[in-house]
C-alpha cells in the first residue's frame, strides 16, 4: 500500500491541523485542479470532523454554476484560472458552509494548456477567504507538464496559504 497523503502534503499539513484543533477553528475548501487532493488530505488527520466542514471539486463548469455561484452570464469570456475566480469560490463556498476559513484554488495541471501564463501547466491561483479578508497567491511549480507532481505541489500550496493567513504572515 502507498502512503497517503504524499510526504510533500503530510509536513504542511501536519502544521495546519495543528493550528486548526488548537484554535478551534474550520476549514472548507473549493478545488479544481488539484482534484480532491486538499480535501482528502485534510480528511487523514484523525479528529478531522472538528475542524472539516466540507469540500467541493468544482472540476467543469456545470459544477461551479451549480456550487459556487458561477452564472452562464459570468462565464462568458472565462479565459482560464485567475485569483478573482478562485477569490470568489472562497467566498461563496465559505458562505455556504460557515468555515472559518475557505481555501480555493484554480490551475492548469497539465500536461496540456494553452497560450497563456495562467493556462500554463504548472500554473496555480490559490485564495483563502476568512473574517480578515481574502487572501491571494498565484505561481507557477515549474514542474512542466508533470500533471501528478503539478496537483500534490497545488495542494501543498493551498495549505501554505491556509498556514500563512492562520498565522498573520500573509499579505492582503
């Protein structure tokens, strides 16, 4: 059998269950490129009823119209993920569920995409929404078209971003 979650995941996410048990605080999550990958990671952790509230893998546009609040008006000129995209899932999804806190992230896990940088693969557009405000990041893994290495690096991110809003490190 394999270790899950992969040992990129398990130290950051070590860190971040920590901090959520300890505040007792809450965590949603609304993904796309990384598959589920967040969520189930988060879900390893015993106790994780306590601090879980859910998740959602918006893979294709008919789940994100009917989950996230997209709209077939909003979708006209989608050009790809972005940080307002994923700012806004954060916090619809957050509203729904009544977390603490909503990690969302968008990307183009590869190994194909398209002309430009945010469809790149490897790209990834991460938010965290929480009373404090919506947190963004964007990068690029340079991880090429590795599609695997792409989602456990996206994951990895999220959670890096969760640990830094938790812990004021992160910028508005």
């Amino acid at each position: 059998m394999s270790v899950f979650p992969p040992a990129e995941i398990q130290e950051i996410l070590d860190e971040v269950t920590s901090l959520l048990k300890s505040r007792n605080e809450t965590v949603s999550v609304a993904e796309t490129a990384a598959g589920g990958l967040i969520s189930s990671s988060l879900l390893t952790a015993a106790g994780a009823s306590a601090y879980y509230k859910g998740g959602l893998t918006l893979y294709t546009l008919p789940s994100r119209i009917a989950y996230a609040g997209w709209t077939q008006e909003s979708t006209k000129g989608y050009k790809g993920p972005t940080t307002d995209i994923v700012s806004g899932m954060a916090k619809h999804v957050r509203k729904d569920l009544g977390s603490t806190y909503t990690i969302s992230e968008s990307g183009t896990a590869g190994p194909t995409g398209g002309d430009t940088p945010n469809r790149t693969p490897g790209y990834i557009a991460l938010a965290v929404d929480s009373d404090k405000g919506t947190f963004v990041r964007e990068l690029n893994t340079g991880l090429g078209n590795d599609r695997t290495a792409n989602m456990v690096r996206f994951a990895v991110e999220a959670l890096k971003l969760l640990r830094d809003v938790m812990t004021d490190q992160a910028k508005l």
